[in-house]
C-alpha cells in the first residue's frame, strides 16, 4: 500500500508525465522539478561543450590553462544557448507545446521596445545617481572597439533570451494552467532569483537585501510585459539591452561582476553607498529600487487595466 502510494508520487511529480489530472501543488512541484531538471542538465552539457571547445583550441581548462582576455570571458554567456534550445525541445518535445505558448508569438517589434525601455531606465538610474554624486560621469571613450561590442552584443542577447525563455516562457505560461497569476509570478521570479544568490550573498547584508529586492521588482516588470504583450520579445529585449548597455557600454559592475569593459560612456562610482549598490553596482542600489518599483507599478495597473477594462 505504501509502495503503491509513494509510486504514485512519483508519478505525479516526474517532468516527463503529462497527465493533465493532478492537484495544483502537485502540478506546481512538477514544473519546479522540471525546471530544475532543465536547469541542471543544461549546466553540465553546457559546461562539457565549453570545456570540448577549449580543447579544440589548444587550452587544459580542467587544469587552469584558459584563453586570456575576450574569449574567456565570452564562452559563458554564448553557452546560454544550450539552455535556451534545451528548454524549447522540453517544451516541445516533452511538453507538446507550440511555439506560440512558449512565448514566440506577439509582434517582434517588441524586442526594440524592450531595449530602448531598458536605455531608459538605465540612463534615469544612472542619472539620478550623478545628481546625489554616487556615479560621476568622466567623459566619453573615443578608442572603441567595434567588433567586440558585435560579440558582447550577440552573448547578451543569447543570455537574456535563456533565461526568459526558462523562467518566462517555461515556467510562468506553466503555471498558468493551474495556479493564479500572482502565485505564478511570484514562483517564477523566485525561480529567476536563484541563480543570482550565490554572487548577491557575497555582499554585504544590507546590500543583499536591497539587490533580492530589486531582482524581484525586475522579474515582476518581465514577467508583467509578457503577460501583457502577450510574447517574451518585449522582455528578451529589455533583459538583453540591461546586461549590455550596463557592463559594456558604461562599463560598471553586473550582478557583482566587474566590467572588463572600459565603456563608451564612461562612469565611476565615486562615495559608496546604497544608493549605488557599492561593489555589487547599481543593481543593489536604493536608486534603482525607486525606479523598478515606479516602472512595476505603472505596468501592473496598466496590465490591470486592459484586463479588466478599467480606468
């Protein structure tokens, strides 16, 4: 009987089950399993072929002999293409999901919508933040190297549309199925937050806080303009542009790495503080916090809005 039982369990919870006829909490484990599944395996194939790729160039990266400079750096974000196919053919294959229920419908303008949101954003951020002096401005880099923005720009845009199709166009449509829209949104982004803890945790307390914070007000705006364009374009765009124009065209910290990057525009953190976020950048900051919670705010009753039919 309890074999049977916990069989049963099993059953309900494996990523590979369709069986529609499951209890919402039951559903919701799954898709956090699958996730997690997807996640994992993704990881490791994506490792295995960065490492395949090193020593096809001649590195011994399992021991410590890597490329300097560019590539080194590169390779990460371009492995974000194995989550990003590995996570369409489990929706695809597994899932029997259609290309339009996985986010790859709307319009494709989208995307620039996204982007030019996040120029916006960042250069009210980044602004405000010059106007209490935590960020001085230092002028503009006239030695830019062209090709390298094309790499940093393909990376970023392979990156940002990883993730949102993973915690976006996976998870959140998955959820949807069977449990609220505050309940799915709130899970996925604390799905999307994961991944960022471990570099968040390094910081300070006060700075960790802050930067969970803002990673959920970010995810609840990705998450909002999905459901409200009715497409991943407008969240890829915003998601990309953000890592790109923060790390390479300001050249300032990301997620608590450090910029490589000189910049084109060309900033410092001159005091810090909470209003910059101090080593971990702005993205721990207080400022951007103000600004993501304003956005979030106009994007949800606007969302409500169309919804509902109200004003």
């Amino acid at each position: 009987m309890k074999i049977s039982y916990y069989l049963s369990i099993i059953s309900h919870l494996n990523p590979f089950n369709n069986d529609p006829n499951r209890a919402a909490a039951q559903y919701t484990l799954k898709k956090l399993l699958a996730f997690t599944m997807i996640y994992c395996f993704s990881a490791v194939l994506g490792e295995g072929i960065i490492i395949g790729i090193l020593y096809r160039m001649g590195y011994d990266p399992l021991h410590g002999v890597m490329p300097a400079g560019q590539i080194g750096e590169l390779l990460p974000y371009y492995g974000f293409l194995v989550f990003l196919l590995v996570t369409i053919a489990y929706c695809r294959l597994v899932e029997k999901r259609t290309t339009q229920s996985i986010g790859f419908s709307g319009n494709a303008v989208d995307y620039l919508a996204g982007v030019l949101l996040a120029a916006a954003l960042l250069a009210i951020i980044i602004g405000v933040n010059c106007i209490f002096g935590s960020i001085k401005f230092w002028g503009l880099n006239t030695n830019v190297d062209f090709k390298s923005l094309l790499l940093w720009i393909l990376a970023f845009g392979i990156q940002g549309a990883a993730e949102e199709m993973m915690c976006r166009g996976f998870l959140l449509h998955s959820l949807l199925e069977k449990i609220s829209i505050p309940k799915a949104v709130m899970i996925s982004s604390s799905a999307f937050i994961l991944p960022h803890l471990m570099s968040l945790l390094e910081a300070d307390f006060a700075y960790a806080i802050v930067g969970i914070v803002n990673l959920y007000l970010i995810s609840i705006v990705f998450s909002a303009l999905v459901l409200l364009r009715s497409g991943l374009w407008i969240a890829c765009g915003l998601h990309s542009a953000w890592n790109f124009i923060l790390y390479v065209i300001m050249g300032l910290s990301l997620s608590g790495v450090e910029s490589t990057s000189k910049g084109i525009i060309l900033f410092g953190v001159k005091d810090v503080g909470l209003l910059n976020g101090a080593a971990y950048g702005i993205e721990a900051g207080l400022i951007t916090t103000a600004v993501l919670g304003v956005l979030a705010t106009l994007i949800l009753k606007g969302w409500k809005e169309r919804q509902y039919g109200i004003s």
